[in-house]
C-alpha cells in the first residue's frame, strides 16, 4: 500500500513538473478545452522576445483583467478589426475594449489560442492563431485572429490584429478539433 502511495505521488508530481515545463499548469474552462496558464501578475506576463510571445502576452490582458498589458504590448497606432461573416468589416475601438477587459473579474475571460502558425521576414511577422473565449467557463466565442506584429527596438509588439467571426452555425465547443478540417 505504502508503495502505491509512492508511485502514484512520483506520478502526479512527474505529470505536474512536465505541465510547469510546458507552460504551467492548465486552468479548465468549459467542455474540455483547457488553458496554459502561467499568469500570476503583469510583470510576470509580458514577453517581447518572440512574434507569438507578444501575442499571448496581450491575450493575458483578458484573463488578468489588466488593460495596462495593452499599452506595453501593443504600438502607439495599433488598430482592431473584425471581419463579420457577412464581409463587413468592423474597426473596433482600443479604449473601449481596453475599458472592457478593465471591467471584468480576473480569471473570467480565457483566451485559448492553437495551432499558431507565425511566418516571419526580418522585423515583420503574421501571427495566425485560431482561438476560443470563454467567459466564467463557458465558451462564448470562436474563430481565427491575425496579427501583424514588428521588431522594434529590439521587442516585437503588435501593429495590427484581426478576428474573424464564425457563423451561427459553428459550434464553438468544437471548433477546435474541426477547424482545418473543413
């Protein structure tokens, strides 16, 4: 019995230490999608070292509810943009989504990004990175982000970034294992 015990406890602690390795352990939100989440405050989250670095960096604004990560993440002129199923084409004002991620609890908003392909070309990068929001467990939306982010002064922080909608139809519990699938 007491052998058990010590196999089982190697085991978890094994598993654990591999997560922390990874990118720290993961936080449940909602039909078994699962978060890395290592945030513990802003100084701990923003990383300007990699085009995706700075990505997930601004993504940590939403679960930290710190809009301040914005202004360190993104550049003085960024733009949003959402692209509607329909084609339109939405410029989505950075106070006022700024105001909003202020406005939320720490830990409700959850942005899990995957599959992130990044193409880069001397201080120019495009982060693709699909994604899925959930809010207090639930997911609430889904679809693919854009990023065009640039080196300068020796950090790569985000020009620009675009989300596209997904349709009524789409499931956002399971877009992940059905995006690219299409």
């Amino acid at each position: 019995m007491r052998f058990t015990k010590t196999i089982i406890l190697l085991l978890f602690f094994a598993f654990f230490s591999k997560e922390v390795l990874a990118g720290g352990p993961t936080v449940p939100v909602a039909s078994g999608v699962s978060v890395a989440n290592k945030v513990t405050d802003a100084e701990d989250t923003v990383d300007l070292s990699t085009p995706e670095a700075a990505v997930r960096s601004l993504l940590s604004a939403f679960y930290l509810s710190d809009p301040s990560i914005t202004e360190r993440v993104l550049l003085e002129d960024a733009s949003f943009h959402r692209v509607k199923v329909d084609g339109e084409v939405k410029t989505i004002d950075l106070n006022e989504w700024r105001d909003w991620i202020g406005k939320q609890n720490k830990g409700d908003i959850v942005e899990e990004i995957f599959d992130v392909k990044v193409s880069e070309f001397v201080n120019l990068a495009s982060v693709w990175a699909p994604f899925i929001i959930s809010r207090k467990g639930e997911i609430f939306y889904c679809g693919v982000n854009q990023f065009t982010v640039v080196k300068t002064n020796g950090e790569w922080r985000i020009i620009n970034f675009v989300d596209a909608d997904t349709n009524e139809e789409t499931d956002c519990a399971t877009f992940k294992e059905t995006h690219g699938k299409e």
